[in-house]
C-alpha cells in the first residue's frame, strides 16, 4: 500500500476498521450479558427407565395417568374424561404422599397431548412427573 502526500484532492478510499471493530466488540459484550436471560423455562421432566424407577416410589404412592393411541384417558386405571381430568388429577395429587406423576403414552401420541397432562399435573400440584413409554 502507499502512501499519499497531502497536496492532492483524491478522495479516501481505505476502509477505517477502528469504529468497526468497536462496534463488534460492543455487540459481543452485550450479547455476552443478555444471554443468561434467554433462556426460557420449561417444565423439568425426569426421564427415566423402568428400571430406575424400581424401589424409588411404590406404584400406590404415585399418580398414574394413562394416554392410549386413540386419544382416551385413565387415572389410576379409572377413565377420565378430558375435560374431567384437572379435577381428578388435582384430587389423586391430593391423596398422593410424594406428590409423583407417571405418565404413559404410546409413540403414536402427539407431543401437545403429552405436554397439555404434563402442564395439568404441574398446576395440581404435582413436585415430580415421569414419562414412560406405553
């Protein structure tokens, strides 16, 4: 690269890469500071195997909720309808000394059915919930 004189009246044509590099550097900082906040909360599910769960938590203790293929719910081997099941959930977790809901479903199922027992559960007042495969 040369270097001009300063009698001529070309025009600057270098980049300044200073205010570039400042800006970066400002952007990553705070990129750096606002990421621990978006993360978004979710439910915490414990994911366990069948034999995990042997000698945790008796079956009599916990919740079981049943999803089958074709959309029908059972508490505790008893059917629930949907619309019924805030309120029996609600009234299993309050018999419920651990306050544990197991919930089964088939492969088949969809995600949002799963998640819609999952959030009921949590808002009854379910503490742990499990996801098994039926």
């Amino acid at each position: 690269m040369g270097v001009s004189s300063g009698g001529s009246e070309e025009p600057i044509t270098d980049i300044n890469l200073t205010p570039l590099v400042d800006v970066s550097l400002v952007l990553v900082i705070i990129f750096m500071a606002v990421a621990p906040f978006a993360l978004q909360a979710g439910i915490k599910v414990l994911q366990s195997k069948a034999s995990a769960q042997v000698g945790k938590v008796s079956l009599s203790e916990s919740v079981q909720v049943k999803l089958s293929r074709d959309g029908k719910l059972t508490l505790n081997g008893a059917a629930v309808t949907r619309e019924g099941y805030p309120e029996a959930i609600a009234k299993a977790l309050a018999r419920s000394a651990d306050k544990f809901v197991i919930v089964k479903a088939d492969t088949d199922n969809r995600v949002g059915q799963v998640v819609t027992l999952l959030d009921d559960a949590r808002q009854a007042g379910a503490l742990k919930m499990a996801l098994m495969k039926n």
